[in-house]
C-alpha cells in the first residue's frame, strides 16, 4: 500500500515521516528542507507499506514546482491514502489546503499535529467534530514527543476515507461546473482544473477558458481569487466550528526581543559570535585530546615497524590522514552541527532570518534568503537546493553569494588551521573578510542582474525549548555523510597521494606551479596539491596540507602568515564536487562556470592582496 503525507511548511511531516520510516531526512524549522519527494517503506503487521513524503505546500492550485508536482502526484492516483497533516496552532490555513486535497477524493486520515504547542497557545480543539465535519478519521498527535503516531498506520489502513465536506464556490462557478458535467461529462475537479487553466490540454480546457473569461468579467477578479476567497470562508466557518481559545495567551515580549532591530541585531551578533567561539573552544580540546592519542598510539608505533618504504609512505599518509579527519576535522564539524541544530529546534533562525530583511534586499534578496544561506554554515549543497523556491533573479544571486558562505568543511580550515596555530581573533578576522566579500558580491550583482526583486511572506514559527534527542538526531544525520563519504573519500585520496608522492609525480606538478604559489602568495610548492583536492572536499585541502607536509603540526612547517593566507585562499577558492554537481542541476552550466570562475580569482587575488600586505608590515 503506498501511503503519502501532504501539509503546509512546518507541520511536522518530515518528522512523522522520519517516525514511521527511520529513514533520516533532515527536519527543520524552516522552508527548503524536504525540496522533492522523499520516499521510504515499512512493515506492519506483516504488511508492506510505502510512504511517501510530499514537499510542503500551501495550496494545490499554483504554479511553481512543488505545487505542480504535488497536484500532478494526486491527479495520476499515485497514492492509495493520504496522511493530511495539520499544524494545530493555524488550522485555517491549513484547512484550506485540506479543502483542495478533499476535491482529490483520495482516502484520508487527518492529523491534527502540535497539539502540545496549542494547548500552550490556550487552543482547545474538537477533533470528533472536525471527524464529523470532513467524514474522515482525525487524530491528535504531538509527533516531537511521538504522541499517537503509532496509530496512524492503522488508521491509513482499516479507516481512511474520502473527505465529504464541500466547498460551495459562487454561483457563476457552480454553473459552470454543472455545465461541464452535464456537456463533457466531466468530474467536479477536472472543472476546477480547467476553470484555472490548470488542466492539460483537452476539449474541456478550450470551453472553461471561455467560461472563465465571462465569470471574470462579471466579477472582476480572477477565477484564481474567486476560488480562494470561497475556501478561505469555509476554512474559517470550519475553524469558528471546532476551536476555542482559552484562558492562556503566550507572552510576546521575548519575541518582540528578538525582532526588534534595536535589541534583535546585538542579540543575532552575540549568538553568532558564541556559536563560532563555542566551535572553536570545544573543537580545540577535543583535537588536541585525540591528536594526541594518534600520535602515541598509531603514529610513533609505526615507525618502529621498518616497513618497505613504498608501504611506510602509504600507510603513514593513511594514518595521518585518519588522524586529520577523526582528530581535527571531527571535533568542529560535529560541535557545529549540534550548535546549529539547537537554533533550529528553537525557531530562532525563523527570527534572524525577520530581522535581516532589510540587510538582505541591500544584496538583491529578502530576509528569508538568509535560512539557506545559515543552512550553507553546514553545508552549501543543500544550501543550493533550498533555493528552488526563490525567484530566478534571486535564484542567481543566491548562487553565487552561497558558495561563498563557510560551510563546516570550511570551518575546520579556519579553525584547525588559523584558531590552532595563529590565534582565536585571526580566525574570526577570515569570518569578517568573507561576509564583507559576501556583501560586496550581493551589492554589486543587484546591480547586474535582471529581474524584479519581490517582497517576504515569511512564517514565524513558536519558540520552543530544543529536545535533546531530537537535536543529537538532526546532529548526527548531518554528520554521517562526514563519516560515510568524506572520511572513506580521504582514505583513498590518502593512498593515491603516498603513491604519487613516493613516486615523484606529486613533485612534479607542485614544480609547475612554486612559483606563482610562492612568489604571489608566499606558500610552499605543496600547497597547490592541497588547493586542488580541496575541490573533492573542502577540509580536504587541510588534510592533504597536513599529509604533504608530513605533520599535522602545521605550525612547526608554515610561518602565520603563510597558514592565514592558506585559510583565506582555500575557503574562498572553487567550491566542492558536490556544491558544483548540485549548482549544474539547479542552476545550468552558465550559472555554474561563472561562481567558478568568480571564486577562483576571488580565492587568488584576496590570497596575493594579503600576502603583499603581510610583506609590507
């Protein structure tokens, strides 16, 4: 049986999804999450279930990608059930999209999610009566604390049915439904379809244009605002039917806090500034703890066994390179990921990313523009896929201005590199001459770039205390494809580069380029080398650096300037594999080459402005 969940944005779904699966899609308070289709499967009661999590979507009737592609979905009857979720704390808006999905008639269940958070708010619900309203199974739950989840399998099963409740749209439309009946024997959603030109073409297509065009005409106003109008109006005759409020009113004053840019903007810079010194210091012990357990257990041991020279130079590169990954970059990619995942399980970055609104339209983009581009603080690739939703122009400048942004692998160069060895106020001096770069690059590509700039609808989500296993959940998904495709990506890098280098080949091509690396940018002839695998992964420049070098004491090889200008070049240099795989996809070719090209000299000429500074004082 193939079971799919549908809601708005923030609802819960991916975390249902994640509860009914186990499979580890990311959950977030924040749009561009869930961008396609998830899908994952079960086992109940010896029966074989498919589930498919929908993108989240505020109604069924746009034109954008994830509307198309939901509606489309649900007009092919891909699903055998639907699992409606719904955010308890604004039902009408849901409700809405309820009333779409009821004109799908597909079997449904409908959860009334957060529950927890509405009864805070002083909401009280009637769920039978909402069940008797819409003809179908409702069920409260509060997934963050699993709250009736189990039951929903069952429900979908034995007790799903169509949704009963109709919306009654104006007069002129009712007819023209009924004539489309009657004449070209259609179905009550294929004359809906059709009446907002949203039917593939067909006969009914042509006659409904007409008829659209003179209910137009009549009213004024679109078929599009005719139909919403009548659903937002049941949406809220439903709600007045089936909610109370209570005695409890949340207080606003914490959230006035945060918003107001009086006391918001010194309260972002604080959390911001914690947030990378807390990496950095917590990062920092446990390197040089682990560091240390590597260098006496692994490291001096194996000196002692006189391999063959060929197999020393492996397996010293792999031992090194392990003890770069699992002793330098491990620390700080997990510290950050934890760290940002409380702020998201709060529904902070929903504030931030208010409270930068203005800031943002200064680089060609609106205030929620910054969620993807906090999410680039862990990784741009999903950064790059959470801007499907923006407009093209936006789309473009976000392209570029993402790539930049530091993401955990870059952290781990900035930190294992300019923390351990230079000093803490170096460190966040690259932070502050990346985000003026950032700036500068957003200022001069609104000029450059076509388009309209358009204004936010953004969601503002309720504060909530972070839950431990939720964030540690959220943690450590983000940190399996460190440890499952970073770490097994440098061991075999690793052994590539003991080889080349034993060979002499790693020496040659660092010949080609000493003298621009050393006369432009002051490094050492294998610092090319460790530019260029930094393109495989970022935080592999670093620990190529360190193999190269034959010390993960880069301090003891490299003077200050040369690891800081290093740090600034390989952050700001040619984005990962993986950032350039996902931009092509997203972006095209063009697009691609350019953020390319850009980075690159970018990377270069910040490098030699730097060094030549460093020269002169």
């Amino acid at each position: 049986m193939k079971l799919a969940l549908i809601g708005n944005l923030n609802v819960g779904k991916s975390l249902i999804f994640n509860s009914l699966t186990g499979i580890g899609v990311e959950i977030s308070n924040f749009p561009g999450t869930t961008v396609g289709m998830y899908t994952g499967s079960l086992v109940h009661k010896d029966k074989h279930y498919e589930i498919i999590d929908f993108p989240g979507v505020y109604s069924l009737d746009g034109v954008n990608e994830e509307e198309t592609e939901v509606r489309k979905f649900l007009l092919e009857k891909k699903a055998d059930r639907l699992i409606a979720v719904l955010d308890s704390t604004r039902l009408e808006r849901n409700l809405y999209l309820l009333l779409q999905v009821a004109e799908f008639q597909i079997p449904t269940v409908v959860v009334l999610n957060m529950t927890d958070e509405a009864e805070k708010q002083g909401l009280v619900i009637d769920g039978d009566r909402l069940a008797g309203i819409l003809g179908c199974p409702v069920l409260k739950t509060a997934a963050i604390d699993g709250m009736n989840l189990d039951r929903i399998i069952p429900l979908a099963e034995s007790e799903a049915k169509t949704i009963s409740a109709v919306t009654h749209y104006d007069d002129h439309v009712e007819a023209a439904l009924r004539s489309f009946s009657k004449v070209n024997g259609s179905d009550r959603l294929s004359g809906l379809l059709a009446l907002e030109g949203l039917l593939p073409d067909s006969d009914l297509s042509e006659t409904a244009g007409v008829i659209a065009a003179e209910i137009e005409d009549k009213h004024r106003m679109s078929v599009h605002q005719i139909l919403a109008a009548n659903r937002h109006n049941e949406a809220k005759r439903i709600r007045g039917l089936i909610e109370k409020d209570g005695k409890f009113k949340p207080a606003r004053n914490f959230d006035r806090l945060l918003t107001r840019t009086s006391t918001g903007v010194p309260i972002m810079t604080v959390i911001l500034l914690t947030t990378l010194i807390c990496v950095f210091i917590i990062g920092s012990f446990l390197e040089e703890l682990i560091v240390e357990l590597f260098e006496t257990f692994l490291i001096q041991p194996m000196y002692a066994l006189s391999l063959p020279p060929l197999l020393e130079n492996v397996v010293y590169s792999l031992l090194i390179a392990v003890e770069a990954g699992l002793g330098i970059a491990f620390p700080y990619v997990f510290v950050f990921y934890i760290l940002i995942s409380v702020l998201e399980d709060t529904g902070y970055m929903t504030r931030a990313a208010f409270l930068a609104d203005r800031a943002m339209h200064n680089i060609g983009m609106h205030g929620q523009a910054l969620i993807p581009m906090v999410l680039g603080f862990g990784c741009n690739v999903p950064a790059i896929m959470a801007i499907r939703q923006f407009s093209e122009r936006e789309r473009i400048i976000a392209s570029f201005l993402i790539t930049m942004v530091p993401c955990s692998a870059r952290t781990v160069i900035i930190a294992g590199i300019v923390f351990t060895f230079v000093g803490l106020f170096a460190a966040l001096s690259i932070y502050l001459i990346v985000f003026i770069l950032i700036i500068l690059t957003g200022i001069v590509l609104t000029k450059v770039t076509p388009g309209d700039q358009f204004g936010m609808i953004l969601e503002m989500v309720p504060m909530r205390h972070p839950r431990a296993k939720q964030t540690l959940t959220r943690a450590w998904l983000r940190m399996k494809e460190f440890l499952f495709i970073a770490m097994p990506l440098l061991l075999a890098s690793s052994v590539v580069l003991g080889i080349l280098q034993f060979f002499g080949i790693i020496a040659a091509f660092q010949d080609l380029f000493e003298g621009f690396m050393y006369s432009a940018l002051g490094l050492p002839d294998y610092a090319s080398t460790s530019l260029l695998f930094g393109i495989l992964r970022k935080e592999m420049a670093f620990e190529t650096l360190a193999i190269l070098s034959g010390t993960a004491n880069l301090g003891s090889v490299m003077s200050a300037a040369q690891l800081y200008v290093f740090a600034i070049v390989s952050v700001l240099f040619v984005p990962c594999v993986s950032t350039i795989a996902v931009l092509y996809r997203q972006m095209g070719l063009k697009i691609s080459l350019a953020v390319c090209c850009y980075t690159l000299s970018l990377g270069f000429v910040t490098g030699m402005i730097l060094n030549a500074l460093f020269n002169i004082f």
